[in-house]
C-alpha cells in the first residue's frame, strides 16, 4: 500500500489538495501499477513559523 506525504505551507484550497490528491494517486497507478484504492495521501500542512530554510524561520523573512 503506497503511502505519499506531501508538506508544505499552509494556504492550499480544499480543491488544489483534492486535485493534487488525484493527480498524485494517477502517478502511482500509472508508474507502479497500483490500485487506486490502494493509494494513501497525506498532507503535512505547517505554519511558516513551523518551517525552517538554512537555520532561519521562514517566519522571520
């Protein structure tokens, strides 16, 4: 059973991670052979406070 862990900053639509969880599942069933149904997708969503680039909280750019 795959499993995608997709993060990134909060701000996505309900609509953009249902089309990206379409799109993701389509992938998998395209590029392994999987069964949709099979496919898990989770969305990490965090805060910019919560995120770090080189040491620095995305939060203090």
């Amino acid at each position: 059973m795959p499993v995608i862990r997709v993060s990134f900053l909060k701000g996505r639509s309900r609509q953009q991670k249902a089309e990206a969880a379409e799109a993701l599942t389509a992938a998998l069933v395209d590029h392994f052979g999987s069964k949709p149904e099979d496919v898990t997708v989770v969305f990490d969503e965090k805060a910019r406070e919560d995120w770090a680039i080189a040491g620095k909280l995305l939060s203090q750019e």
